[in-house]
C-alpha cells in the first residue's frame, strides 16, 4: 500500500519509537552510573540495559525524522506558517509542562530524596526560585523531558535560517550522493557532541541530524539506497549497540574507547536502518496507526509524570521488589497515559496548551 502521497512510515516511526519512552524512562530509577533521578528505587544492571539499548540512536532518529519532517512542511507552508506552527506546537506545549507537569514530579522528587515535608503548593514556589543541577531530582527546577521539545523548537528556527542562507548562496540542483557518504556523515557526531551541551545532550550534534535530515534523508533516491541495505545495517547497527550495552555495563575492563565507537557507529547506523526498515515495512495507515500517530505527542507529554507518580505511589505503599514495581509501572503508565491522551484531546484548552488538534464529540 505505497500508493499514497503522504510519508506515513515517517508518522508510524516517529509513534513506536516514542512508545519506548515508558520503561525507557522508568528504568531510570534503577541505573547502575549513579544518574540522579526523581525516583531511585535500586540499581540493577538488566534493567539499566534498557536505557543503554535505546540511548544511542533514540533521539538521534527523533531529530532525523523532524528534519525530513520539514523538508514536506516548507512545501505546504509559508515560513511565517511554519514558525507560527513550530510555536503552537514545540514552545507552547514545552511552557505547559515545565509550569504544570514538572513541580509535580520534583515535588515526589524532593520527599523521596530530600525528605521535603511541605505541602505541593509551598514547594510548587521552591520548584520556580531553587536551581542547583537542573535535573530535578532534588526538587529544584528542571525543564525534563521537555529539553526536547525546547531544543527542536531552537534548532527548526535554527534550521530554517540555515536552509534561507543556503537556498539564497547556492541555486544548485541536489544530486544524489553514494551511499559510502552516507555512512560517514555519522562520523561528525562524536566531535559534535560535546558543543553546546547541556546536561549530556548537544545542541551541535542534534542541529546537525536535523539538517542531514532535510538535505540529505529527505531525498527519495538516497532513502531507496537505505530502504535496500535495511538489513545489513540493522545487523551492523544491532551487533554495535549490544556490544555498547556489554562494554558500558557487563566489562569488568575498562574500554571506553571502543564503548565509544560501538555507541556511536549505535547511533547513526541504527537511524539508517529503522528508517529504511520504516520505509519498507510501514508505509501504510490503518486505524490504529492513524490513532496512535494523532496521539504521539500527547504521549510523550504526559507519559513520564504517571512513570514517577505510580513509582512513587507502589514505594508509599511498600511494595520494594524492584521487578515487580517496574513491571507495574510500565503497565499502569501506559493504560494512563493513553487515559490522559484521551480527556487532554476532548478538552479545548489543553488542546491549545499541548499542540493539537481539538476532538469533537460526535454527534
């Protein structure tokens, strides 16, 4: 079903990778590196591989897909249009939950952590005026999860610029490139990593994957070329990101230099290899995937506060087997969060304060 227009392996790419999120982010609570969290319940080195797995080429791919993303939306609109839709849907959205979302989950931070014994609403002012590292994980202020969506909404103005200035210098028609240059516009990405970065995540390396993603990901000719060598890089890619997941948590050496190059040749390969398997295999609508590509941002929006309020709760209520806990906090934070996509979508303020579209009831 390749018949339609519209790139919808994109959507459906976009929709399962953020489905991770969940035990992505509740395995949080249990890494073995010593990363502050709103939640630790204990270390444990099988569940931290999870975040290991994914961390590489998570949101890697993310900036990809957006840049490709914006190659089609600069054909349907203006650039005032696409800024006034970059704001309603990255800043607004980021604003809502850094005011809203974010002094709760530091406020369960700052009792578990800190023995914070005031109310919510006394600690909803110390959320807003205490700034120590800026995870959250003591209470103080913190963007969270929403760091993404502030550095999307940067790096598409930023991008937006940078694709003026170029359309303006050059009138140059794009021509395909071999598919060996494909390969090696990975190898940037360590260099880049450590410019502009804010808590481990760079604002160079992301800028980048975005701009590959417009100039180069959005060119049907080169997508062909990864959609036909989806499986050899999907081994190459899979063989490297285990080989990270052993080395960072199973080696008793020390080889942080190869850890790094598996972690990196992790995260560009695997983005070539979901894309062109994306690409090949889900290229298609159907009920469901139109029902979760509607719902994937307000997924990602409000999926990590019912990750730390259920932690939170099972803890209060004493439950501490670490398995169990994070087996029923996977589940309950699904069935939530979708709850939440839900009610968020029916109600037209929160509509306007998460970016989408208002569902009207039906007559």
């Amino acid at each position: 079903m390749k018949s339609s227009s519209r790139k919808h392996y994109l959507d459906n790419l976009k929709w399962m990778i953020l489905l991770i999120l969940i035990p992505y982010h509740a395995a949080q609570a249990y890494n073995v590196w010593g990363e502050p969290n709103y939640v630790f319940i204990d270390g444990n080195s099988i569940i931290s591989s999870i975040i290991v797995f994914f961390s590489p080429f998570f949101m890697p791919l993310i900036f990809v897909l957006a840049g490709i993303s914006t190659k089609y939306a600069l054909k349907k609109r203006t650039n005032k249009e696409y800024i006034f839709e970059r704001i309603k849907k990255l800043l607004i959205p980021s604003l809502f939950g850094i005011i809203f979302l974010m002094p709760v989950m530091t406020y369960y931070a700052d009792i578990l952590n800190c023995s914070y014994s005031g109310s919510f609403f006394k600690h909803y002012s110390i959320f807003f005026t205490k700034y120590t590292d800026l995870t959250g994980a003591d209470g103080g202020f913190s963007v969270g999860q929403f760091w993404f969506t502030l550095y999307l909404f940067v790096i598409s103005i930023f991008g937006l610029l940078v694709i003026l200035i170029v359309k303006k210098i050059s009138k140059k028609e794009k021509r395909t490139i071999p598919f060996w240059i494909i390969i090696l516009l990975g190898l940037p990405l360590p260099l880049l990593h450590p410019f502009l970065s804010i808590g481990g995540k760079s604002f160079l390396e992301f800028a980048y994957l975005f701009l590959i993603g417009y100039y180069v990901l959005s060119n049907e000719e080169i997508l062909n070329k990864v959609e036909n060598e989806r499986w050899i890089l999907f081994g190459i890619g899979l063989v490297a990101t285990l080989v990270d997941v052993y080395l960072f948590l199973w080696s008793s050496k020390e080889l942080s230099v190869i850890n790094s190059a598996t972690k990196y040749v992790s995260e560009w390969i695997m983005v070539l290899a979901l894309i062109g398997l994306a690409k090949r295999y889900l290229n298609f609508n159907n009920k469901l995937f139109d029902y979760m590509k509607n719902r994937s941002f307000l997924f990602y929006i409000y999926h990590f506060i019912w990750v730390v309020v259920i932690q939170y709760l099972l803890l209060k209520m004493g439950l501490y087997n670490g398995n169990i806990i994070f087996l029923f906090t996977v589940i309950l934070a699904y069935i939530l969060t979708f709850l939440s996509c839900e009610i968020s979508i029916r109600i037209p303020v929160l509509c306007i304060l998460t970016g989408v579209k208002y569902k009207r009831k039906q007559k």
